[in-house]
C-alpha cells in the first residue's frame, strides 16, 4: 500500500489505492481543512503534492474550477478531496490556509495549542 505524509508535521498513513488525500488525512489527523465536506465545494482542502503528483489521478475541469479559487496556487497544488492516491507513495505540505480552515473547523484543537 502506499503511504501519504504530511508536512510540516510528519504524520503519516499506508492507505489503499484510490484513497483521497483528505481521506487519508482524516485517518491520520493531519490537519487538512474540509469546511465544504469534501465535495469539490471550497478549496479548504488544497495542498502542495512535494513527491508523488505523477501517481495521483488526473485532474478534472472542476478541481482546476475550485483551485483558481484558492490563495497561493502553484505547479503542484490539489485539491485533496479530489486527488486520488495511486502506486507510489506522496509526500504533501499542507497550505497555511488548509490549516487555518481546518482550525476553524475544530476549535477545540486550537484551544490546545493556546
């Protein structure tokens, strides 16, 4: 299987193939916004794929859609409810505004972090 890491915090998972990145960040507890559910709605879940963006599933007109939305896009950037996990393993760094959202999404976290 292979395995997905998180940057900046190093969490990691060995999920199955045609696992999404937010699902495998969901599993891990990498915090990688999802303010729309996951549903291609919102760019809360958008990261920098650092290894691996060639194993991931091709891109659709509707994440490209989303992304144009999104703050600082680059070369590598995915949606991670939308990037499915191929062969190889992938690392990913989670934006600065993923994060944020997914603090919105979980005050209690960001209480703990004081």
């Amino acid at each position: 299987m292979p395995k997905i890491t998180f940057l900046p915090d190093g969490n990691s998972i060995e999920v199955p193939s045609g696992t999404s990145i937010l699902e495998a960040a969901k599993n891990c507890h990498a915090q990688v916004g999802y303010a729309c559910g996951g549903v291609c709605a919102c760019s809360t879940c958008h990261v920098y794929v650092k290894e691996g963006l060639a194993s991931l599933s091709q891109q659709q007109e509707n994440e490209e859609d989303i992304l144009d939305k999104a703050f600082d896009v680059r070369a590598t950037s995915r949606l991670g409810c939308q990037s499915k996990i191929g062969n190889a393993d992938i690392v990913v760094e989670i934006t600065r505004e993923s994060r944020q959202a997914w603090f919105d999404e979980h005050p209690e976290e960001r209480a703990k972090t004081g």
